[in-house]
C-alpha cells in the first residue's frame, strides 16, 4: 500500500510500522489543531477502538467521495456503527450510535476505477454533537472523550491489568494476525485503557458488547466487564471438558 503524509517510516514488517505508528500518536493527531468535524463512514459490523489498525475497502461512490475530501483535509474518518434496523434504509441515511471511533487514514491505495484501499489507526473515542445531512455523505460536529480512571489506586490498576493479561494468555497463547493488539498486550507499560481497547478488538465479543466497551470511557469500568468475560469463558471450558472426560469401562455409561 502507498502512504499518504508520513515520512521515515521504519523497515517494512507489519508488526515495526504499528509499533512505530504508536510512537508517531501525537505527531498524527493535535486535538488543538482539530476542526472538530467528522465525515461519518457508518457500517453495520465495525467497531473501531483507538490504537488498532482496519484495513477498509471503500466503493461506494458516496463514500469514495467522502475519503478523498478526507485525505484534501484532516485524514480523519469517523467510524460509527449502525443501529439495529439498518436495513430499511441504507442507501440513505440511517440511524447510527452516538459514541464512535475516530480514526487516521494512516495508508492509501486509490484503484484505477475510483475505490480505495485504506488503513485506519484508531485515535479516540468520540461523541456526536451534531449531525449534518449532506449529500452524498453525513458530516459530524463531535466531542473528543477521554479516558478516567475513578478512584481506583494505581496498585488496583496494575493488579487488574496483571489479571486481565493472565486470562488472556490462558485462552489465547499468542494473538493471530493482531500486532497491534499483541504490541499491548505484552508491553507492561501499556495503560490500563489501552489494553482493554486491545481485547476489546480481538476478543470474539457480541458486536452489542464492543460498542459497550467503546462508549464507557471508565477503564476500570471496561477491564471488569473484559475481566467477567474471559473468567467466563474460561469457566465454560473447563466445565465442558470435565464433562466429556469419561472411562469408556465405567459400568455406568452402559
């Protein structure tokens, strides 16, 4: 893929640009500088968390548009999830949730025939203050949000994230495919509330659930949900493979 605005990019390797685009946050995003003003590309399927990367494919014509005012702009696209029902009216303009990710076009290929080829890197979680109908694509006036800890003492935040990383590790040994997600997971410096972002992404959640995990901006709020989840799903499967050991000379299966 081509790059659009970034220079000295590291080696090529997946797993080296993410880290790398980590480090560039700052340079690639000033909510000093920031308009304020999204252009809303709404999907049924997609909830996108600040620090992860998603590949797009972008043909629709309206929302062609709409990436190529973005890259002439802020490179800034708001990523909202559609809301049930959907259906009935999708080539207009249908209702979407209110909390979204907003994320930078961070990699471009523009095709021959007018699609685009994207990458976007999750910046912040947002709000919509105001939503303007434009033809052919929706514009959003929105709200930064950031991330609160609450009461909780910085000694519960590192026990808690120690817990989180445990359970994951005990379902999932290595995170397939995800380096931005596996770069959070095994970095102990990461925050609390980057690391429940990351499994909030890779964890296979309900759809209803990660947009849960994106409008609470609580992280300890977030980890004890993730918390509850994995030990769950941990519990689940060891109460079924206890079920199924059996000794096939037990007299009691006949």
């Amino acid at each position: 893929m081509r790059a659009w605005g970034l220079k000295e990019r590291p080696h090529p390797g997946e797993a080296s640009f993410t880290r790398w685009l980590f480090y560039r946050m700052s340079v690639l995003f000033d909510a000093g500088s920031f308009s304020g003003v999204l252009p809303i590309f709404p999907l049924p399927d997609v909830v996108l968390f600040p620090h992860m990367l998603l590949p797009l494919h972008i043909f629709e014509p309206r929302y062609r548009q709409m990436v190529g005012d973005a890259l002439e702009r802020e490179r800034l696209i708001g990523m909202a999830l559609l809301k049930p029902g959907w259906e009935k009216n999708y080539f207009g303009s249908p209702p979407i949730q209110d909390r979204l990710g907003m994320g930078k076009i961070v990699q471009c290929e523009r095709l021959e025939d007018g699609r685009y080829h994207l990458v976007l890197l999750g910046i912040q979680r947002v709000e919509v203050v105001e939503l303007e109908e434009r033809t052919p694509y929706r514009l959003a006036r929105i709200e930064l949000l950031q991330d609160v800890q609450g009461d909780s003492s910085s000694e519960d935040i590192l026990a808690l994230r120690r817990t989180l990383v445990a359970g994951y590790r005990r379902l999932y040994p290595v995170t397939e495919g995800q380096p931005a997600a596996e770069s959070k997971i095994a970095d102990p410096a990461v925050s609390l509330g980057a690391l429940t972002d990351a499994l909030a992404a890779v964890l296979p959640l309900k759809l209803a659930e990660k947009q849960r995990l994106l409008e609470e901006v609580n992280v300890v709020h977030r980890a004890k949900r993730i918390h509850e989840w994995i030990f769950g799903r941990i519990q689940a499967l060891e109460f079924y493979s206890k079920g199924f050991r059996f000794d096939p000379g037990d007299p009691r299966l006949n």
